[in-house]
C-alpha cells in the first residue's frame, strides 16, 4: 500500500469501534520484538482529563533541547495524521506509515479479534522509535488508562494530571470511577506525578501508589518569573509536572536555565493556539478545559468578548461547556462537526439557553468556511478538536502562518 491506501485502511478499522483491553497490543508488540524495551529505552506515560497533551509537548521541547532523541506519541491530530507520531520534533516519514500499516495489515487480517485503530497506531509508534533509536518515549493515553493501549508499554515514570468528567460512557460516571481508571496506569516501582487534584482523584490515585508501595510525587511550583511558550494561568501546573517527570528519566543532560528556556518556546496546536492575533483555537471539549480557556481568554483579551465559533459532539457536556464560557461570550455561531456523533445547531442552541445564554446572539452556518468568512473579531474556534483542526486547515490554505508541532 502507498500512503493514502494505508491511511484508508487505517481509518477503516474505526468500524471495530473502541475495545478497551491490552490482549491486541501486547500481542503486536511482542510479535515485533517491540516487548521487553531495548536496554535502555525510557518512557514518561501521562494519563488524565485535561492537560495531557501540553504536559507531554513540555516534556519533548525540555528532553529534545538538550540533546535527548525523543518520540512523542499523542492523539488526535489535527490536520494530519501524521502528527500523532514524531521523533525529535519531526512527525513521521509517509513512506513509514505506509511500510508498517503494510506490515500490519497482512499480519491481522485473520485474527479474531481485530486490532483497532488506535491499537495499530501505539503499535507503529513504537516501532518507529525503536527503528529511530529513542532514548525516551513520551505516551498520551487515548482514553482512561488502565485498559488504555498505552498500558501495554512499561513506563518508567506515569504522571495523572487533573482529573474531570469526560468519557463517562467508558470510564465511569464518578470523578472517583474515572480517576480509578486513571490510576490503572501506575505500576510497580514506578513513581507517579499528580497534578492539582480534584480530592476525590487524589484520595483514589493516593491510595493505589499507597498500595503499590511507590512514590506519589506532587509537582513543585515553577519560579514566578519564568515564562512559558503556552498561554493561560493552568499550563504553569502543566509545566511543572513536565518538569518533574524529565528530571526523573533524564538527569545530567538537563540545567535550570535550559529547562526555563525550553518552556518559554514549547507549542502545542489547537490550545489556546492564537493566528493572526485575533484568531484563537482551542479544543476546550468538557466544563473543566472551557474553565481554564475562559481564565486564559480574560487574560489574553482584557475587556472583551469572544464571538464564538462553536462544534462538539453529541457525548460533551455542553451546558457545562457553555455556563464556563459564558462570560467571555459576545455571539455565538453553531457549526457541526465532521462527525457522525454531532450535534445539530439546534441542539447546540438549546444548550446554549439551558446554560443561561438566552441573551446571547446565536447564528448557524452550514459550514466552517462560512462561519470563518463572516466572522467578527476577536474570534474563539472551540468545543471540539475535530473543529479546531478543521478551522487550521482552513487557515493554512488562506496562508495564514499556522504551526502544526
């Protein structure tokens, strides 16, 4: 298969929806010799609500400034598929995608239970870190934790950032359910870093390395004077995990002063990522990440209000989405998503008033293009990152500068 071809096939193994469970990705990886690690091989795993991906770009930028070859495995992307996998800040050759999904393909199709896509891509993720020679790997849990495909991969270092409600049909309806799901990535003489905890989560994850007999390692607070390449009061907390799960894999190649100035340059599309000075996006998708964004949004643009462009899918908690954003909010346009589990723009208006946004001038447009043809500024792109990549490939097109990495 070419590029393309793999990349359909891939996509096609959406069908077997999502099967949380370790069974398929142990087997890929033992089959590819890819379990136990190579002598030497670190890895940072990160579990959590929100935050995960901004700890993790943190990581990369302070190990790969310093000289450490790094792979960085994260989900979703945004405009291509590609992102998902890098080495050293760069994403994944297609000529590898399409060789190992290859590979893949022939090796599963008569298994029972098929892989599923996410299975397959932590599978090729991994092989190409081991082909590249990485010396740490940093892993994004797709989803919970304990059944999660990343689980299948020893960690030398996990870190839970805060705990919310999202993905309650899978995880548990509880923040104590969810952050139990969460904790399944902690293991045996492997130290875990949590963030600011929701009590509950920190009683939960508290507990098990209790259990465990293992470190529970709070993050220590950065310098107040240091600056950070992402913005918003909440990636401090994010940072400072960075922080202590690199000190932990890696420790004589890294100085305060680099990892200050590490933090100051790291990027991370799609959160509060702003183009052309007045066009923000953000995947803020549940109440907790809209509460940061508002927080950040009041600090990026004092005194005023944000005309929303707004998608999510039929899952969110979209009145909780709506009754944080509210105080930023000066008109709201509905746009659907690409996505069979949309939510309509009437459905999206409803909310909106449920909320307590009656007040609140709404539009629908048929589509992004549209929406961002007839936009007033400052404008805010949120509530989904299907919608956010979806506005950045939109953006790219009209020669907006915009950065994937």
């Amino acid at each position: 298969m070419n590029y393309d071809e793999s990349i359909d096939w891939l996509y096609s193994t959406q069908n077997f929806g999502i099967k949380l469970g370790l069974e398929n990705t142990e087997r890929l990886l033992r089959h590819f010799d890819l379990l136990p690690l190579r002598s030497g091989l670190k890895v940072i795993h990160v579990a959590g609500t929100n935050g995960k991906g901004s700890v993790c770009a943190f990581s990369e930028r302070i190990l790969r400034d310093a000289g450490v070859k790094t792979g960085l495995f994260t989900s979703p992307h945004l405009i291509t598929y590609r992102e998902r996998i890098q080495v050293g800040g760069e994403m994944i050759p297609e000529e590898d995608v399409a060789r190992f999904l290859t590979e893949i393909r022939e090796l599963v199709v008569d298994w029972e239970a098929h892989p599923t896509f996410f299975e397959i891509s932590l599978v090729m993720a991994m092989r190409h870190f081991h082909e590249r020679k990485c010396e740490v790997v940093i892993l994004e849990t797709g989803m919970g934790g304990r059944l999660d495909a990343t689980n299948a991969v020893p960690a030398n270092v996990s870190v839970i950032t805060p705990v919310g409600l999202d993905h309650q049909q899978w995880l548990g309806d509880t923040i104590r359910e969810i952050a139990a799901e969460k904790a399944g990535i902690l293991k045996p003489e492997t130290p875990v870093i949590a963030g600011d905890l929701h009590p509950d989560a920190r009683d939960v994850i508290g507990r098990k390395a209790l259990t465990l007999g293992i470190p529970y390692i709070e993050a220590h607070p950065l310098p107040e004077d240091w600056q950070l390449g992402l913005p918003g009061p909440h990636q401090r907390g994010n940072a400072a995990l960075a922080v202590e799960a690199v000190c932990r894999v890696e420790g004589e190649r890294l100085t305060r002063d680099g990892i200050r100035d590490s933090l100051g340059n790291t990027t991370w599309p799609g959160r509060f990522q702003v183009v052309d000075e007045r066009v923000v996006l953000d995947g803020a998708h549940n109440p907790e990440a809209a509460e940061v964004l508002c927080a950040t949004w009041q600090e990026k643009f004092s005194g005023e209000k944000a005309h929303l462009i707004f998608g999510a899918a039929e899952s969110k908690d979209v009145v909780g989405i709506f009754r944080e954003l509210l105080p930023i909010l000066a008109s709201v346009t509905f746009v659907p998503i690409k996505s069979e589990r949309r939510l309509s723009a009437e459905e999206m208006k409803k909310a909106l008033v449920e909320a307590g946004g009656e007040e609140i001038p709404t539009s629908g447009a048929d589509t992004l293009a549209e929406a961002l043809e007839d936009r007033k500024a400052p404008v805010l792109i949120a509530g989904s990152l299907f919608l956010v990549g979806e506005a950045l490939g939109i953006l790219q097109e009209q020669n907006f500068e915009v950065s994937l990495q």
